[in-house]
C-alpha cells in the first residue's frame, strides 16, 4: 500500500509540475499576474509532496519490505539501519528522487524570497526550475519508479508499477544488499553532497534564463544568485573532496583520485563555477564580461545536466557502475533542448550584454581575473576533450581511444600550477587602475609603469618565504624541478596572502587604535567575500601542498612476506606479525593482518590491512594507514597470489603530505562560510556607479 | 545601451558566421553523444546474430596450429568460446583456473577452440596473468579494442561461446563459479 501511495504522490507532484509551467506561460503571456502567482504556489507544494514520497521510501527501506524492487536491490537483513536508510541514494531510481527532492527544497527556497524588485524574473524561473523538476520527476514516474513491486505471474517475477494480470504480490526474503563499496562513511555523505551542488546550480541558472528572456540583462541576476552560486560550489567542492577521501580509503590503489570520466564529470561544472564566481566580480565591479558570464552559468548547468547523463546513461565505460538504464534517451532530449534553447537565447540577447567598462591595463585586476577564467577554461578543454575523445575516435577511426591519467596530469599540470601563482599576485593588483584618456599619452604608460613597480614594491617581502623554502627544499636534496616549482609557488601565495591579512589589519588597528586580532575580525566581517576569499585561497594552497605531495613524492613496493619478515620504505620498516581469518556478522569474509611499524628501529604502532570477500563474491581491500602531517603510510594486503598465514602479499605506499589535501579542505569550508555568510544586502550603489573616486592604489 | 542614434548598424549581434560555427559544433556534439548513446543501448551482440571474422594476434610464446595469429574464418566448423579478461581485472582470477581446466579436457578432441582476448591491459602484467594461472589456449591483446567492441562487451570478464556455423548461442556476463558451468554451455553444442 505505501508504495501505491508513494508512487501515486510521484505522478501528482509531477502533474503539479506540468500545471505550474502551464500557469507561469499562461500568466506571463496573459498578463494576468494572479497566474504566476497560482504558478508559485503549486511550486512550492512540491516540496511538502516530495519529503512525503522521500520519507515513504525511506520507510520502505528501513523496514526492509523486499517486496518493493528498489529495496531489495539496494539493502537486505543484516545491513545497520543508518545504511538502509541512506540506501535512498545507493541506486538509480531512489537518487532520481532523492534528486528532485533536494531541488525542491532549493527552488521552494527560491520561492520564498522576496519579489518585489524582481517581478519580471518570477515566471521564468518558475518556467525553467519546474522544467527540470518535470524532467527528473518523468524519470521516476516513466522510467525509474523507486516504488516498483515484484509481481509473480504465469511467466515469472518481475517488477511492474500496477499488478499485472494474474499477478500474486512476491517478497523475496532477503535483499541484494547494497555494494559494499559504497558501505563507507564517505560514500554516505560523498553523493548528496554532489547533488547538493549540481541541484543548487539549477537556479543560477534559471535566473540567468530570466535575465536573457526578458532582456533585464544588468546585473541583477547576478546579485541575486552570487550566494546561491557560492553555495551550489561549495557543495560540488565537497562532494569531489568527500569522494576523493572516499577512494583514498577504500578503493586501495593508493591515490584519491583517477582521472575516470565520472571524476572528471563532477569536476568540468566545478571548473566553471569556480571560474563564475571570479568573473562575476568583474561586471559587479566593472560592468564588463557580461557575456561571458552568462556563457560561464549555461555551460556549468549544461556540464552538470551532460555529466550526469554520460555517466548514468552507460555511454562511458567507467569505475562508477551506475545500473544501465532507459532513461538515456530521454536525458538526451533533455540536454538537447537545454544546449539548444540556451545558446539560441544568448545569440538573440547578445547586444543588450554589452561591456560598461573597458579594459585598461594588462596589470589591472580584471585582466588578472580575466586570465584566470582562460585557465580554468584550458583546464576544461582538456578535461572535455578526454571524456569526449573515446566517442570521437570511435567515431573516426573505429578504435575507441581512452586517455590516461598521464594525458590530464602533462596537459591540466602547467595550467594548475599558473593558477597557483596567479592566486598570490591577483590580490594585490587594483581594478581599472588606468584611466582611459590617460592611456595613449606618454602619462598613461608612466603610470603604467608606476602601477607595476607598486606592485613589485609589494611583492618583494613576500617573495623572501617563497625563496627560503626554495633554498630550503634544495638543501633536503629535493631535485624534482616540478615539485620545486610547484612548492615555491605555494610558499609565495600563502605568503602573500598572509601578508594581505596583516597589511590590512595593522592599516585598521593603527587607524581605529584597535587591537590588531580585533582589527583582523573587524576587516573580515567588513568585507566577507574578500576576506573569505581569500580564506578559501589559502585552503586551496594546503590542498595544493598535499596534492604535490603525493603526485610527486610518492613511493610504492610490493612483496610477499613470511611472519617476521619486513618491508623497507621511505625510512620505515613494516613488519608481518601475524594473520586472522574470520567471518563478520554481516556474513563477510576477514583477512587481517597485523603489522608492527617501526621508524629508526623504534616500534611506532601496529597497523591492520584487510582484505574482506562479501557473501556474493566481492572483494575489498582495506588499507592499513599510519597519517600524519608529514605522511601516511598506508600498507595494503593483496590477494594476489593467495593469503596463507605463513606468507601474505604486501604492499606498501609512502604518500608524503597527502594529510595537508584533507585538511586544506576544512579552511577551504570555514573560507566559503565566511563569504557566503548572509549580511543585508546593498540597497543600491554598486562600486563602480562611483566614478568619481580617485584613482586606485595597488593593494588596494 | 548606444547614445549614439546614427551607428550605423545599432543592432549587429552575433555575426553569421560565428552563429553557424556554434550551431555545428553544437549539433556534432550532440550527434556525437547520440551515436555513443545509441551503441550503449545496443548492450551486447544477442544469441542468433552471426559473428563475422576478425582476427587475434597472440603474445608470443602462444599459437594456433603453428601461426601467430588466429582468424575467426579459420575456426568454422569448431565450437568458439572467446573469453575477455584483463590483468587487473579481479573476478577474472575466480574464472581462470576453470577456463584452463575446460579447455584442457577439450583439447585432445579438437572440436573446441578456446581463445583468450586481453582487454585494455600492459603486457607484462598480462604475462604475468597468464603464467600465473598456467593458461596455455591461445590468448593475445585485444588491439586497439577492436574484438570487444565489435562484441560491444560491458566489461570484463565476458564470455561468448559460438557455434560451428558461426551463430553465436550464449552470452556469460561475470566469471564463471564452477568448469560444470562451463561444460554445460559447450557440451550440448558437441551432440
């Protein structure tokens, strides 16, 4: 009965949507605003209708009724209740839902705020959210129904949504269970994370639909939806960091992250968000790329909707098996009307979106921001040209060619590092610091001049903590002219960046006679996004610091050992003590061993690497991690060539610095609350409605 | 936006050449991902459709009646049993010794040909494989994947067995758990 009832809420939800954007159209084009209004409150009903739906399932999943497909395929009997309930998302049909209960939220969120400034926008982001929640929820009731039930019938069992002719309700006694890969911490929280930032990004999106629709095309949009942006990207920052994290501890090959297509389809809309929230403070500050900027929001909600389709719809082969489906053609349909109606908008607006301002100087603020969008777009091509590329050489030379890490890290490597760099010298650079006029005389390149000496002024104290590491690494007898350049950029941008932070608090505490850890907490509330900013600069700069780390220093051997003998790496010594075989409660087969870890002769501690066989076959290798700020040591047990408690395979990896990736991604967060976090909003006055201000001094 | 009423053109917007160039990077991408999409909905070659031929280079060390290369034409006649596997691939180890064992008890009657086609893989860690599991039927890489795509394989392992007129008659999606598993596949083929 719950599931009837959960399946009959699905169709009535997505009625409503259908009915909303009838209304919305109606309304708009009809001129009769109690329309958009009806249109409103139909939106936000669905989200009451699908935490009902949600909550269903959920139910379904914790009382463990396998008479449902979905349950059955994604728990079973003796996993804990916090799995069962979190398998909502382990399996493609209980996502979708999980999905579009999430963008409910979100768009009820939207809904909820106040319109009086921004009327015009009101249908069109109903029109283009309740598309969407049309789309996702036409998968579930069409193609995917989480609440689908075995049905025994003359032919056999099958799932059907209605009792088929001669059909007994059939109830499996035990559930598929979920693949224990995905029984992680990581992996609980890793997805909703993802969708969190892929749903959120649904409505910059809809916004900027608005803004090219009815032609509003200032940059209001843009000052409505920067926090929403900010949270849509902290979310996907976390969901990548969470998966890394994910497969650090449980994939067992040593690294957090392999360059597969559905990696790298999560990462492309993070790209082009992170680029977004840059570019956008140049036409707030400037009134310039405004094209851009809307061609930066269409390609992340685009790269979200087309990565979520290439990984699910089973187009490319990759480590993230999602169950194959038959939503691939509708998706495809999906995507094809969104590229083509949003680049069909964007070419009929694309006067209206002329530039206020002009670029001045090649030093100037914007310039840098400008080149750090080329970057993060070199990055994106690359990485789309190698999710694309086994398609296209299918297609030319009938030989599907897929690309390695190895092509990512030459081609993406330079373009990281460059942005690295470039985080420590844009903050010091000012906007449009040149005047137009002053340009093409002789007076214009003086101050050129002067305008790049002051930044080199400001540049020199920092630079001494980047060239003492330098000096420094060299003395460690570190030759790696990658992981010299690489750490010697970091060195300069968390020095420049701290040295921002001290500047400006040691300017305001001798100002306003104020403590200089007051002045500091003063300046960052002040001005939260700069502050914050940089923040999340300087958690991107550990992260940077661990990625080196491990991509560079990175050491690995393989061995069999007897009990007693040991291995040697990187100064360690593991050695095998001993070796347990046992079943777990949950039916799985252990295999643990227990290695002691010493360091200059002196024991350190014992580790315990694992290889689990689950009751359908499926193996899991759990490493054994020593994790320091300095290293991990992370020691594997291989079934290679069998496991016998007199001689096992080992193998062992030194990942130097690796910690510093999962740290940086805490200041990382603490850096995007303080951005993001609410403050009134300004009336009116953007910065560059005041023209009158005198020219801009570096730093400033 | 102009002040100036007299430009000679007010509203130029997005010249036509840059138009067209977006529409058709847009509609060859999206062709692109059809074709991809169609293929995966394709899933694999079905029971009943004929195998055409195509050819296997072994490593070295293996042969087929003394060459270097086996060709599928070669093989009429002969019940074919084509087994896709990798190195790194792990359920492809629970299967290995039951292949080997299969063909084994097959061999001395010759009416069976078992080939072994390594999908995306590094050769050292394929011979390595190999001598391993002591597999001796013919096996060689899946160059430039082209067997499996034409088999439209989903991953490894994946086992096609064929018939002597070339007609393919069962798919094994995922290793096999035990040689009766596999002689009970074959064996009705030989009557």
């Amino acid at each position: 009965m719950l599931a009837d009832f959960g399946f009959a809420i699905l169709v009535i939800t997505f009625v409503l949507a259908i009915y909303t954007i009838a209304a919305a159209l109606y309304g708009h084009f009809a001129a009769q605003p109690k329309w958009v209004e009806s249109a409103r409150l139909a939106m936000l009903l669905s989200f009451p209708l699908l935490t009902l739906a949600a909550l269903d399932l959920t139910y379904l999943l914790a009382t463990g009724d396998f008479n449902v497909k979905f349950v059955y395929e994604v728990t079973s009997l003796d996993m804990p209740t916090y799995l069962k309930v979190t398998a909502l998302w382990g399996g493609q049909s209980g996502s979708l839902l999980f999905w579009s209960w999430l963008m409910a939220a979100f768009t009820t969120a939207v809904t909820l705020r106040k319109w009086d400034r921004d009327r015009e926008f009101l249908p069109w982001v109903i029109l283009v959210s309740s598309v969407t929640m049309a789309f996702f929820l036409g998968l579930n009731v069409f193609f995917e129904n989480p609440f689908a039930r075995f049905w025994q019938t003359f032919e056999g069992v099958a799932a059907y949504t209605f009792k088929p002719e001669n059909g007994i309700a059939f109830t499996p006694e035990n559930g598929n269970g979920l693949n224990p890969l995905l029984r992680h911490p990581g992996m609980i929280i890793h997805p909703p994370m993802l969708y969190l930032g892929f749903v959120s990004f649904v409505i910059p999106y809809a916004f900027a639909i608005a803004a090219l629709v009815t032609g509003r095309t200032d940059d209001r949009w843009i000052r409505i939806t920067r926090r929403w942006t900010l949270v849509a990207w902290v979310f996907l920052s976390l969901g990548l960091v969470l998966g890394g994290r994910w497969a650090y501890d449980v994939l067992g090959w040593g690294g957090y992250w392999g360059w597969d297509p559905v990696e790298i389809a999560a990462f492309m809309p993070w790209l082009t968000g992170t680029a977004f929230l840059h570019s956008v403070m140049i036409q707030e500050k400037r009134g310039m790329l405004k094209h851009w900027n809307m061609i930066l929001v269409i390609l992340t909600y685009a790269l979200v909707v087309f990565g979520t389709f290439l990984t699910r719809s089973g187009v490319l082969s990759s480590v993230h098996a999602f169950a194959k489906s038959a939503i691939g053609p509708a998706f495809f349909i999906f995507i094809g009307a969104t590229f083509v109606i949003s680049v069909a908008l964007l070419i009929y607006r694309w006067d209206s979106l002329k530039a206020e301002g002009q670029m001045h100087s090649m030093f100037s603020r914007e310039a840098l921001f400008l080149l750090n969008n080329l970057l993060f777009m070199g990055i994106l091509g690359i990485c789309f040209w190698g999710v694309i590329s086994p398609l296209v050489s299918e297609l030319a030379t009938g030989a599907k060619v897929t690309v390695g890490p190895p092509y990512y890290e030459r081609a993406a490597g330079p373009l990281f590092a460059a942005l690295v760099l470039l985080m420590g010298i844009a903050p010091l650079s000012a906007w449009g610091h040149v005047s137009l006029s002053n340009l093409a005389n002789q007076n214009g390149m003086e101050m050129e001049k002067r305008y790049a000496l002051g930044i080199a002024r400001l540049l020199w104290k920092p630079a001494i903590p980047a060239v003492l590491t330098l000096i420094a690494l060299l003395l460690l007898g570190i030759r790696n002219i990658y992981a010299l350049i690489g750490l010697t950029f970091v060195a300069l941008t968390t020095s420049i960046t701290l040295y921002e932070f001290w500047r400006a608090a040691r300017a305001r505490s001798r100002a306003q006679k104020e403590n200089f850890f007051l002045a500091l907490w003063r300046l960052a509330g002040r001005n939260r996004r700069r502050y914050g900013g940089y923040v999340i600069h300087l958690g991107v700069i550990l992260m940077a610091i661990g990625i080196i780390g491990i991509e560079m220093f990175q050491t690995e051997t393989q061995q069999s050992l007897s009990v007693g003998e040991s291995i040697t790496l990187a100064g360690y010594t593991v050695q095998y003590d001993s070796l347990a075989q046992f079943q777990a409660e949950d039916g799985r087969w252990v295999t643990r061993a227990v290695m002691s870890v010493f360091r200059d002769g002196k024991f350190i501690t014992e580790l315990y690497p694992r290889y689990d066989v689950y009751a359908d076959g499926q193996p899991m290798t759990i490493p054994g991690v020593r994790s320091t700020l300095a290293d991990d040591l992370y020691v594997l047990l291989v079934n290679w060539e069998g496991v016998t408690s007199q001689i096992a395979p080992f193998k062992v990896y030194h990942n130097p610095l690796v910690n510093w990736l999962w740290l940086g991604s805490f200041i990382f967060i603490a850096g995007t609350l303080i951005a993001a976090w609410p403050d009134e909003e300004p009336e009116h006055a953007p910065a560059r409605a005041r023209k009158s201000r005198p020219a801009y001094q570096p730093g400033d | 936006m102009t002040t100036q009423p007299n430009t000679a053109a007010p509203r130029r917007g997005v010249p036509i050449w840059v138009q067209v160039t977006i529409w058709a990077a847009l509609l060859a991408l999206l062709a692109i991902v059809a074709m991809g999409l169609r293929r995966a909905q394709q899933g694999t070659v079905q029971p009943g459709d004929e195998i055409p031929d195509f050819t296997l280079t072994l490593f070295d060390g293996y042969t087929y009646e003394g060459k270097s290369q086996v060709s599928f034409a070669e093989l009429r006649g002969k019940v074919v049993v084509i087994n896709f596997w990798a190195s790194w691939c792990k359920p492809c180890e629970q299967e290995a010794a039951d292949m080997e064992a299969a063909w084994r008890s097959y061999q001395p009657g010759g009416q069976v040909v078992f080939l072994g086609a390594d999908y995306v893989d590094t050769e050292p860690e394929a011979r390595g494989y190999l001598q391993k599991f002591d597999i001796t039927y013919p096996n060689g890489p899946d160059l430039g994947t082209k067997i499996s795509q034409f088999f439209r394989i989903k991953g490894v392992p994946e086992t096609y067995f064929i018939d002597q007129q070339g007609k393919l008659v069962y798919v094994q999606v995922g290793p096999f758990s035990s040689e009766a598993q596999i002689h009970a596949i074959i064996d009705p083929l030989l009557k």
